[in-house]
C-alpha cells in the first residue's frame, strides 16, 4: 500500500518500541507491530494493536515509576 503521507514509498510492517510519559511515570513497550514508510518515516498501528498497547501503557504506568516490556497479544479466552 502507497504511504498517504509522503507518496514515496509503500508502506510496510515492521516491529517499533512505543515510548509513552504520563507525569513523572515513563513506559516503552517494545516490539510494537507497525506498518511504516521506509520513505518518510510515518508509522500506522492497526486497531486491535493500538487497543493492546493502550491496555498495556495503562497497566504499566498505574503500576511502575518506570517499565518496559515487550508487545505481547491478549491471551486467547475462546474455550
């Protein structure tokens, strides 16, 4: 797919940490799944991946002053 950003390039996936800072509390979240732009540099996250990592952030920075830890996809609930 054409990167809407720039038109230069084509998007595709690759793997980014995600740093995130809320008030004195730092997380990176490494390994992200990403689609990006090797033109340009824009990155997208697909929905379910930005849900995850929303999940993940609000996790670890209700719980540590500073955490990392890789990407991990919800455990599978279906019996």
């Amino acid at each position: 797919m054409r990167c809407e950003t720039c038109d230069n390039g084509d998007r595709h996936p690759g793997r980014r940490p995600y740093v995130q800072q809320r008030g004195d509390r730092i997380a990176v979240v490494t390994e992200v799944p990403v689609e990006e732009c090797a033109a340009c540099g824009e990155v997208w996250f697909a929905e379910d991946v930005a849900l995850r990592l929303d999940e993940l952030l609000t996790e670890m920075l209700t719980t540590d002053l500073v955490a990392v830890r890789p990407y991990s996809a919800p455990a599978s609930t279906a019996a």
